[in-house]
C-alpha cells in the first residue's frame, strides 16, 4: 500500500512539473518568452506576446508562475502594445536594444495583445472581420486569453489582472466584464483579480469639458484662448446630448486643433515638455496623437519592429504602428462613455478596480477623471468619497496621493503626464504593487 501512495505522490510532482514548467522560447533579448496568433474570429487573426517574469538576480529554483500575470491593453484604439507599451513603456527593452532597468517583466508575467485585430502585428483577412464596437473587441481580447491559457495552462490558476492604458482603459474594462462573468460560470478557467484603468478614456465628454479650466489654471492659456476651447468643447457636449457619437468624435478632434492652435502646440501627453512653436498641428488620425518625439525617432521604431523584432519572432506580417483603418472603422465608438462598467465592476464583482491619472496630462486630464470617479453610483461611493486622501511614497520620495476603500483605489500620480510609466516609474510600480499585494 506504501508503494502505490509513493508512486501516487512522484506521478503527481511529474504531472505537476510538466503543467507548471516554463518552457519558453528565446525571443527579442534575454528571459524566456513566448508568442502565437489566435483567430479570434473567423478572418480575424490576433497576435500575443509573453515575456516570463524575470527579475534581476533570479534564484536559480525560480518559479516564474509564482508571479501574478499582467495583460497589458493599449489605446489608440489602433497602437500597438507589442510595440508601443513594450518598447516605449515597460518592456524590458527600448528600440536601441537597451535594457529597461524600471520593466514590469523584474516583478510580473506581462502578456502584449496586439489589440483590436489589425493594430500592430495583428491582421484581418478582409475589411469584414474589423472589430466595429467595444463589445466585440472585448469579446476578441476574451477568445485570445482563452486560447493563451490554454497554451500555457499554468496560467490558468495564477493571479491576474488586466491594465489598460488611455483607449485601452475603456475596451479593459469591458473585458474585465465579460471575462469575470465568463470565469464565474466556468466557460473559461482563469484567476482574473482586478484591474488598472491607467490614464483612463471612460467619460470622454468630461474630459473634453476639463480642457479649458486645466490649460487656464495652468498659464498654458489665457482667459480668451480657454473661452475658443470651451466653444469647441461644447460641441462634443451638445453632440453627447443628442447621441450622435460621430459628431462628438469630431468636435474632440476640432478641440484639439484649437488648443494646438491658442498654445502654441502644447504637447499634450504631458504639458511640460518642451516642444518647438514650429511643429505644427497634429494629425489626429487616431484618438490620440503620439507622445512628443521627433518623426525620425517614429520611423526608427517602424524599422525596428520590422527588421529586429519581426526577424527575432519569426513573424511574416508587417507590423503597423497606428492603424488609421482600425480607429475609421471605431469612429463613432470612441466617444460612447463607458463610466456603468467601472460602475458594474464595482458593484457586482469582488475584483479590485485601480484608477490612476497624471497630475501633466492634457489629453485624459485629472480634473476630468476625478469628475466622473466622483459621480459614479455604486455602493460604496459615498464611503469613498468620505475617505482620508493619503500620500504614498517610494523611497522617502512623495510621489502622489491615493484614496481608498474597499476593492476600489484612485491615485493622484506626481511628475507625471499621459504615459505615467514613462514619467514616473516609481509610482508605478507602487500601484502595481498595491493592487497585487493588498497592502
């Protein structure tokens, strides 16, 4: 009886090593990673990327399943998160083959999806299988991590959270919803825990509002100039009032020409950045422009993408940085609000729900943000907004305030625009932290 409890036990740790074993393939740089496409429709075909967690000075018995999983969901809509948020944010390598010493890979399993189909490495076989609205993208983002985890089912039981940036603050909460009701009634096998709406696009039309008031509080501005932003501004409102999100698109594009316009060509992913008069209005041919680099830096990564990386993963389809078709074909999607899924997040599922914003950024505006968290009914909000505001620091070093109570948190981050992994990486990963830890 003794044997066959022995033989019980070994045959267990083999089952168990062959389920949990990293089994990796050497990618673009150091660690282990992995990468596939997934026809999440029929014709629509999405690409994924993994990098394992990868710490510095690992042990050499280190599990990388021991590590919670982040799913990194871009803006745009139509940017790429293979190439954008891992290159430019927090991926271990920035496009001269540097390493990223503050990378989310030394403390997290991070999974890119290139999001909706045709951004970045993802493709449709014809205009048909475009995602047209924020339901289906979530719907595409869930049928991708299903098949991810079921190609790397350790995964299926890690902790794991979703962080979707800018654009993709709004189609991650989305997902968060249809997955957690997805894992709820077992379709899918997953540990989903919480989300981090990161410089979140959820109530466009308050952020549109906020413009004038910040860019005058803050001298980029004067009283004459904030007055023809508020103008334009109000268009996006009337267009909100009667439904008309295609209108209300437009008028937020208009109102940013003006403020290109009244300031001088403020750069508008974090305002404090130095940019030449001569710039030039911005194209706005997706939801938002691109952070304030030169053109040649822009072109780099293109070149980049497509020689190194693409040669690096063994990948034949040709990676587009902003896809101009994928935002087209969302136009009358992009201003639709979605506030009631932060809303239903909070009120119907026990997932932790994390809100931060840039205290420089012009383009999703803290003064914005903090009114529609502010105005949001749910059960708890009343206790929320009763709630100490506290600073948090890291290393001695303020970095911002946050408040607290329940599963839901908001931060007021520091010295920090639009891409606030870029500008402040501490306070980051401070969040980050907060949200996987509990603490």
């Amino acid at each position: 009886m003794m044997w066959m409890w022995i033989t019980i036990f070994f045959a267990s740790l083999i089952i168990y090593a062959q389920v949990n074993k990293v089994e990796g393939k050497k990618g673009f740089g150091v660690g282990e990673q992995d990468w596939s496409y997934v026809e999440v429709r029929p014709g629509a075909h999405m690409f994924w990327w993994l990098y394992y967690a990868n710490p510095p000075n690992k042990p050499a018995r280190f599990d990388a399943f021991s590590k919670p999983l982040v799913i990194w969901v871009h803006g745009g809509p139509g940017s790429s998160a293979a190439g954008y948020g891992n290159f430019e944010e927090i991926g271990p390598y920035d496009i001269f083959g540097q390493y990223r010493n503050e990378t989310l890979v030394n403390d997290y399993n991070v999974l890119f999806i290139d999001n909706p189909v045709g951004s970045g490495f993802s493709y449709v076989d014809n205009e048909s299988a475009y995602a047209t609205n924020n339901r289906q993208i979530a719907n595409d983002l869930l049928e991708c991590i299903k098949k991810f985890l079921d190609a790397i089912p350790a995964f299926k039981n890690v902790p794991t959270y979703i962080f979707g940036e800018s654009y993709g603050a709004k189609m991650g909460v989305k997902l968060a919803s249809v997955w957690y009701k997805a894992q709820k009634c077992r379709s899918v096998q997953s540990n989903l825990k919480g989300i981090v709406l990161g410089s979140p696009w959820i109530s466009p039309v308050d952020t549109v509002l906020s413009w004038p008031q910040f860019l005058l509080n803050t001298g980029i501005v004067d009283t004459a100039g904030a007055r023809r932003i508020k103008t334009a501004a109000k268009k996006a409102e009337r267009a909100v009032d009667e439904e008309d999100w295609k209108a209300a698109t437009d008028a937020e594009v208009e109102t940013l020409d003006t403020i290109s316009l009244v300031s001088d060509n403020i750069t508008q992913f974090n305002i404090l950045i130095e940019r030449s008069s001569h710039d030039g209005i911005q194209n706005h041919t997706t939801l938002f422009p691109k952070p304030p680099k030169p053109a040649e830096h822009w072109s780099q990564l293109v070149t980049f993408m497509n020689t190194d990386v693409k040669q690096a993963l063994g990948l034949t389809r040709t990676w587009i940085m902003d896809s101009e078709k994928v935002a087209e074909i969302l136009w009358s999607d992009i201003f639709k609000p979605a506030v009631n899924k932060v809303e239903e997040l909070l009120n119907d599922t026990d997932l932790k729900v994390s809100v931060y914003s840039g205290q420089l950024d012009l383009i999703c505006a803290l003064p914005g943000t903090v009114k529609w968290v502010e105005n949001m009914e749910w059960k708890h909000d009343e206790a929320w907004k009763n709630s100490p505001r506290v600073a948090f620091a890291v290393n001695d070093v303020l970095e911002g305030y946050v408040k607290a109570y329940k599963n839901f948190r908001m931060y007021w981050v520091f010295r920090a625009g639009h891409l606030v992994a870029n500008d402040n990486p501490y306070a980051m990963t401070a969040i980050l932290q907060d949200l996987t830890s509990g603490r």
